[in-house]
C-alpha cells in the first residue's frame, strides 16, 4: 500500500469518527464500561492474590536444636541453610531469647513465666521463611536429617490451604475474565455492526467499483482501534480515580488489609485494558463488515 493510499485510510477514519460522532460516542462508551467491569475483576483478582502471597510470606517453619549441642555447629548450619533453594530468611534465635519473646507474648500467664524463669526447658533453634510455602515441607525433611535438629515444627494444613487458595483465585479470575471479555466482544460487534450497517451502501459501491477488501476494511478496522483505546483510556481514569480513593479508605478503616500498591494495580490494568481494547475493536471491526463485504 503506498503513501496515497494510507493517506486516504487516515482521512477516511477521522471522517468516519466526525461524522457518525454520535455512534462513535456510543461505542466508547461500551467499551469503557465493558473495560470498566474488567478491570474491576483484574483488580479483585489481583488484590486477592496480592492477600494470599503475603500470608504465605508470614508462613514460618521453626527448627529447634538438641541441646548441648556447640553453637559453633548451630551457627555453621545456619549458614549453609541460609544458601539453600527456596530460603528467603533465617533468623537464629537462642533459648534464652525465646524466653524472652513467651514472656513478652503471655505477660498473664503466671506458671508459664514461672517455669521459664527457674528452669529454661526451650531450645535454640532457626525461624526459617520461604520465597515458596509449598518448599517447606522438602525444606522440613532436609533439617530433619542433620544430626544437631531435635525437631521441626510448622503448620502443615495452612501451607496446603494457602496453596490450593491461591490456585482457586487464580482459575476463577481467568475464567471471569475470558467470560467478560467474550460477553465485551459481543457487545461491542453489535454496537459498531449498526456503524457499518448505517454505511452499508458506501461500503457495496466501494465493492462494485473494484476496491479490495482489505481497502475497505482498513478505515474500520483503524476506526474500532481508535475506539478501542479512547474506550480503555476512560476505563483507566475512573479505574484510577477509585483505586487511589479505596486505597486511602482502606489506610484508616483497614490498615491490616494488606491492598496491592497503585503502581502494581494499574500497571496491569493499563497493560490490559489497552491491548485488550485494541483487540476488541479490531477483531468487532472484522466480524462487523464480514456480511457487508459479500456484494
């Protein structure tokens, strides 16, 4: 295609959007709402496993020491560990330190701070924090075989309810987006088929005359791609707007809610919204002239 030729594709697109302003308003306004609802269910989605990954962030495993056991030989395990696949933190601790925190944690709990105080039955031992909850089970089984472990504690059904959680979210977000996305789609074929339905006649004596059909598709197509961002773009205003004002409600009301960051949000959100509107578009544009192209 030559200069001439793109020229009038460009032209007749800014025609098109001018002249059928009305129309053109229309189909924006179903994609920013269709985007809209996307991207209320991306930032869902996304919040939620933002919840579930700082919970498995918090999961810890607790490696305890036999007692009598040099601290030269903790400490030459600890470093190791430290180097281990999987192990993000490792806190050693000491038996009198442990005291210390139980006393801190239980001040009313009398016999307790009793008991620790004349005879400290606790052990040295390791907090040990993970990149991946479901390692720490394999993590487990590997201190377990050092001679120096006396045991290894950690909450088993939570990893495992964590992991299947996470793994829900994750299926029921893709599955509620490509339903919305494919119920967007619909919408928006109908909304620019009644476009081109209104150009019907244009489009046939372009036909008649010899034009290609990719000649008469190109200023659709271009025009559902315009429509398609401008669409997103309002999307990602209001989408914008509302996160910023839910996240400084949820800094007062919920400050233990734990919301995934504006910048992480709408990153995904523009990412989204804007490639999947110039996809809808496009693709609305295709199905919409299909029929009028056969002359």
């Amino acid at each position: 295609m030559n200069l001439n030729g793109v020229g009038y594709i460009v032209r007749e697109t800014a025609r098109n959007l001018i002249r059928n302003s009305w129309m053109s308003l229309a189909s924006v306004s179903t994609v920013a709402i269709s985007m809209f609802v996307l991207s209320f269910f991306l930032v869902l989605t996304t919040n939620l496993n933002h919840v579930t990954s700082v919970l498995q962030s918090q999961v810890e495993m607790k490696v305890f020491i036999n007692r009598q056991v040099p601290r030269s030989q903790e400490l030459a395990l600890l470093k190791k560990a430290r180097h281990w696949p999987n192990v993000r933190r490792i806190d050693f601790f000491t038996k009198q330190q442990a005291a210390a925190s139980l006393k801190q944690e239980f001040p009313d709990q009398r016999d307790l701070v009793t008991l620790i105080s004349k005879s400290n039955p606790l052990f040295d031992g390791y907090d040990v924090y993970t990149y991946r909850p479901q390692a720490i089970p394999q993590l487990a089984a590997r201190f377990k075989k050092k001679s120096i472990v006396h045991t290894v504690v950690y909450e088993g059904q939570v990893v495992s309810r964590l992991d299947k959680l996470s793994n829900i979210l994750r299926w029921v977000g893709w599955i509620v987006e490509g339903l919305l996305g494919l119920a967007t789609l619909f919408i928006i074929v109908n909304t620019i088929r009644l476009a081109v339905f209104a150009r019907r006649r244009e489009v046939q004596v372009m036909k008649l005359v010899g034009a290609t059909d990719w000649f008469i598709r190109w200023p659709f197509v271009l025009e559902g791609m315009v429509l398609g961002i401008l669409g997103a773009l309002v999307a990602d205003v209001v989408v914008d707007g509302g996160y910023r004002w839910l996240t400084g409600v949820a800094a007062v009301a919920l400050p233990f809610w734990p919301l995934a960051s504006l910048h992480s949000v709408m990153s995904e959100v523009l990412m989204f919204t804007l490639i999947g509107g110039v996809l809808v578009g496009v693709l609305a544009s295709l199905v919409a002239l299909r029929r009028f192209l056969r002359v």
